[in-house]
C-alpha cells in the first residue's frame, strides 16, 4: 500500500489517480479516512452515514449541483448507506471526495487518506 495523503493537494492528486485507474481497469477505487470508507465504483460514490452526516451530506450536494442522490436500480440501500451519482471529470470528483471526509465525516485538515 502507498504512503497516506495528509494534505489537500496530496489528496485530490489521490483520488484523481484511483479513479482514472478505476476507469481504465474497472476495478473499484476505496477510499479510507481515521475509520471512514467511501467506495467509488461505476460512477456512483458509496457512503456510510449516520442522521447528522446525512445532513452535513445534503448541505454539500447543495455546493456541487452536478451530484445526486440516487438509489441503485438493482437493490435497496442498506439504511445508512448512501449512493451519489458521481457523473464528473476526475478532478471535481476529488474535490467533492475531500470536502466530504472534511465536512461529512468531520475530519480534520491533516487526516490522512489511503486507497485500495
């Protein structure tokens, strides 16, 4: 496993880089913060979320109008579990994947993010 990313820039360079080997191998991307998994697969983001980051959650889908809510065609979502249409380019997406560990899952500016 890599080094962790624990600055922004590192991050977003992170998460750019997983989700353009996603796309081009098809395997998942899985993000990992202090305890947190957001998984990233066919464009669409996983989240776990209790009531109160689900709230934190939509106040940031009000910021990045190009992402939804938006249930699998295929299965109910466990409760808890939240899937958001990720329909961007590799760049946004990082942006949104770090602002959710910071302000969703309350992270702080130094955590450090791994994937696999």
């Amino acid at each position: 496993m890599a080094e962790p990313a624990t600055t922004p820039t590192d991050r977003r360079k992170l998460v750019v880089s997983a989700v353009l080997t996603h796309r081009k191998q098809g395997t998942p991307a899985v993000f990992h913060a202090d305890g947190v998994r957001l998984a990233y697969d066919d464009r669409l983001l996983e989240l776990s979320v209790s009531p109160a980051a689900r709230d934190r959650l939509d106040d940031l889908l009000a910021e990045y109008p190009v992402f939804k809510v938006k249930q699998p065609e295929t299965r109910k979502a466990p409760d808890g579990t939240v899937f958001v249409s990720a329909i961007a380019d590799p760049k946004h997406l990082a942006d949104f994947v770090e602002d959710c560990f910071r302000r969703v899952y309350e992270r702080e500016k130094a955590y450090a993010l791994t994937v696999d």
